[in-house]
C-alpha cells in the first residue's frame, strides 16, 4: 500500500433524523462498505455496528455522545464488527458471541485466504503504517448477549431483537414495532445477497426469509446500500425466495459466492 496518501479524515456522516445518523467509511471499497447507524434515545443511545476498526470510530462519534451507548455487531464479520473493541458495553447474539470475544478472523471473513480484504480496496491509508496484512479482528469480550426477543429499551422508544440467521449464524436485526422500522444489517439489503460463504445455508435463509415477509415494515436501514421502504423489501425476499427454491440453485454453492469475491480484484 505504499505510494498512498494517508487520509484526513475516514467516517462520514448523514443525519437521516433528529435521532438518527448514518455513518460510512467512503475510502473503503463500496462492494463492502457497511452502514453505521447510530440512533439516540432518551436514556441510552445504539450504535448498530462499527465498521471496519480502522480509524477510532469512538472518538469520531465523540462530540454526538452524550449518554450511555451500546455497540451492537449485527453479526461477527470484519465490515460490522471491526470497531467493537473501542466501546465499553458490546452487544452481539449468541451464537456469535466466541468469536467476538476470541477475534476469530476466520468467523470475521478477514484471513489473508478468504480475499475479502485487499489491497486495492482502501483508496487512502487510514492510518501512517497501514498494512491489510496486519488487518485482524481485535478480540472484544461482549457485555451482553443478545437473544431473540430481547427489547432494547431507550427510553421514548423500543427495539425487538429479530434472530434472523442464513448470511451467517448470529445475524440480527433490530426492529421497531410502533414505526415500523427494520434495522436489517446483511440479512436484507438492496444488493448481491451472500448466502454462500462458509457460514452461510441457504435454507436457514430461505426460512428467515419466509419469516421477513409476515413482518410489518416501512422502512428499512440496511447494513449495504441505500435504505428502501415497503414495496422494495417485498421485491427483495420475493425474488430471493424464488431463485433460491429453483430446483439445482442450492448445488451452484461456491460459483456465485466465488465471482463475488474475485469481482472484488477487478472493479
């Protein structure tokens, strides 16, 4: 990575409302490139997942912190959880909660073999010194675990926690029941779904995916991409419930998931 300049400044913010941010990294690849979203409450406010844990997003968010915060990962890998080492109280579900707490860079899709973290994905230098192949998920002992049904209370309004696993065992998403509102990390977003990396299965998928359409939502913040509202999300899960079902999708495992990741290389 040597010859890149060393950028001044890493994050970007979006006020989407009052109580709602949205956080990107823009130097990093947009294939990858996760949402952040920070939400403020009256008692406590949610950050929804840290990026990459390049930069100090902590210090970031500094001047928009001004009550008690939660860090949640919405699932282990490397794009949402990276940053999760920063802040004091870290939520994650359980099923993920061991590789946070080991920084397993193979759960966090962050080995040098696996090729999602490259190179030429980083246009400027987070940092002097910043190599890829120094990249790992710092280890993080969760301050609470996060099962299906719990409620994060933030005092004028409420989130459920939606176990919704098939992208990978632990993802979630959070949800509230009196806007609507779908805060979906990788288990629905407008763009490449992955269901073929090796923690993904696509019937778990399929199953989550069954379980999304019975589910009242207007808008959805997702982990990639832009947000989308009511009729796009029904678009999403309809065609992916129909691809998927197709007899023989299930045996291409490995082709699609493969020329995501060498599109990588190329784009």
């Amino acid at each position: 990575m040597t010859g890149k300049p060393v950028c001044d400044r890493w994050f970007s913010t979006q006020r989407i409302q009052d109580d709602l941010y949205l956080i990107t990294e823009p130097h990093y690849y947009w294939y990858n490139r996760a949402n952040l979203w920070l939400i403020k409450g009256q008692t406590q406010d949610l950050l929804i997942d840290t990026g990459l844990g390049v930069a100090s997003l902590r210090e970031y968010l500094a001047a928009l912190l001004d009550k008690p915060l939660l860090a949640i990962a919405s699932h282990i890998h490397f794009d949402h959880a990276g940053g999760m080492h920063e802040f004091d109280r870290r939520a994650i579900h359980a099923a993920e909660a061991d590789a946070l707490r080991t920084g397993d860079d193979h759960e966090a899709l962050c080995l040098p073999e696996q090729g999602w973290v490259q190179d030429e994905h980083f246009e400027v230098l987070p940092h002097a010194g910043f190599t890829v192949t120094q990249y790992t998920l710092r280890a993080a002992e969760p301050t609470q675990i996060l099962q299906e049904g719990d409620r994060l209370d933030l005092g004028n309004r409420a989130f459920e926690v939606l176990h919704l696993p098939g992208h990978s065992p632990g993802c979630i998403a959070l949800y509230d029941p009196q806007s609507r509102e779908l805060f979906s990390g990788d288990v629905i977003y407008d763009g490449e779904l992955l269901d073929e990396l090796h923690c993904s299965h696509i019937p778990t998928y399929l199953a989550t995916y069954d379980r999304l359409q019975t589910l009242p939502v207007e808008t959805v913040y997702p982990g990639h991409y832009a947000m989308f509202g009511t009729q796009r999300y029904h678009q999403i899960i309809a065609e992916y419930l129909e691809r998927r079902r197709k007899p023989g999708c299930p045996a291409e495992i490995g082709l699609w998931g493969r020329a995501a990741i060498n599109r990588g290389s190329t784009e």
